[in-house]
C-alpha cells in the first residue's frame, strides 16, 4: 500500500492532536501530502412554538468554521515543516459520514484520528465518532489513544 494523501481529524482539542507529531513524520518521510479536516456540526434546532416546521441551523455556523481555520492554522505548525498540508473545514449535520466521503471523494490512503476513551454513560450520550469512522470507512483508519 502506497501512501501518498494522508487524512488526518481534528476536533480542535488537544487530545485530537495525538497524531500530528507522529503521522507528520511519516509523512516527511514517505512523500505524502496531509489534509487536516475539521467538521463543524451542524446543529439542527427546531423552531420554538412550532415543533413541525422544518428545523433551522443556528446563524453562528459560518463563525464557527472560521474559528475552525484560525485554530487549525495553529495545529498545522506542530506538524513536520517539510510536509504539503492543507487545511479543510466542512459543515454537515453528522461527522462520521462527512469523514468517510471526503475520504473517498478526495483519493485519502489512510485516516488518522485520536480517540477520548470514553466509556459507559460518557460514551452512549456523547458516541463515539472514531468508533463510527472506524467500523464503516472503507478507508484505512489509524487510531490515537487518550494519553494516560
């Protein structure tokens, strides 16, 4: 397997990061390009007084994706220097599936990604997007654990 377009994910906390230090050697090493994706989660609200409108995205999407860019332009600097990166921010309503398609529609090789390790209640609440990108990507997914 060749790996030339290596994905790597970013939720813009500093666990997320795990990967960077490592996968941007890799890369340095292997030739590879990396794109960094962030998805910022549209959250669809319904309309207050009229639960069978259509729902509505809050106005503050746009916002939220620039403050994405601003904090991924920091994140790319821990990256290798020598490594071409590019820097992308997608809006969808669901993070897992918007992962897997860019993945797929931009020739990815491999996806990176960090997990949070949590568990019971945390984790049936919160869910678990790596666990989603993991069991469905028909990319290869390679994950970070939480530091200990």
């Amino acid at each position: 397997m060749k790996l030339q377009h290596i994905l790597i994910t970013t939720d813009l906390s500093p666990e997320s990061m795990h990967p960077f230090e490592p996968v941007g050697k890799l890369a340095e090493m292997l030739g590879a390009r990396i794109t960094l994706l962030h998805v910022v989660e549209e959250l669809r609200i319904a309309p207050h007084g009229a639960p069978l409108a259509p729902p509505i995205t809050p106005v503050d999407t746009e916002e939220r994706a620039a403050h994405a860019m601003s904090a991924m332009e920091e994140q790319r600097k821990t990256l290798a220097e020598g490594v071409n990166v590019e820097l992308k921010v997608l809006t969808a309503d669901k993070i897992a599936p918007t992962v897997e398609s860019f993945a797929n529609e931009n020739d990815v090789d491999l996806i990176c990604l960090s997990t949070h390790g949590r568990t019971g209640f945390r984790h049936l609440v919160l869910g678990s997007v790596a666990e989603a990108i993991v069991r469905h990507s028909t990319v290869p997914v390679l994950t970070f654990p939480q530091s200990k």
